[in-house]
C-alpha cells in the first residue's frame, strides 16, 4: 500500500479547481486602507547618552480615523408623522 507522502507529492493537474490551486491564481489583494503607509510611524523610546528619548507616533491623513463615525442610517421613506397608539376601551364584535 502507498505512503501518504507519495501522494502528497504529485503534481496538480493545469484543470484543477482545489482551494491550493485556486489561490495560486487569485490575484494579489489591494493593501488595507488599515496598513500604515510609509508616512505613518509608530511611537519609539531610544536611549541616547544615557538619556531615554521617546518618539510620539504619527499617522498620515490618510489613515487618521474620522472625527465621527459614519452614518449608516438612511431615510427610505418619510411617512410624515408617527400616529399616535389609541387602545379602544370598548370590546367590539366582528359583522360577518
């Protein structure tokens, strides 16, 4: 009976779909807006003579979170005023 390594070692066919092969072909994904750029620098502490010195970070425009977050509600239709909820005090019969 074959080893498992045997059958690890074959080649893929140029038709194959499998998750490996797929992946190979994917293309490359665009940077996240996340990822500093090369502008952006994160804060450091160095000793110079004898003296500690700290570097405050910086972070471009670019990557500056805004002040507010974004609006994710929308108005889709505006009905005009809410109508006011009124219990009905007296029972009532259904007319067939």
């Amino acid at each position: 009976m074959p080893s498992l390594n045997s059958y690890q070692r074959l080649p893929h066919a140029e038709t194959c779909d499998c998750s490996v092969c797929w992946s190979r072909r994917a293309p490359e994904p665009e940077r996240s807006p996340s990822i500093p750029c090369d502008q952006c620098r994160p804060a450091s502490v160095a000793k110079v003579d004898g003296i500690w010195k700290a570097t405050p970070a910086f972070t471009c425009a670019k990557h500056t979170p805004p002040r507010r977050p974004p609006q994710y509600w929308n108005v889709i239709y505006d009905s005009g005023n809410p109508t006011p909820f009124v219990p009905i005090r007296k029972p009532f019969e259904l007319e067939s």
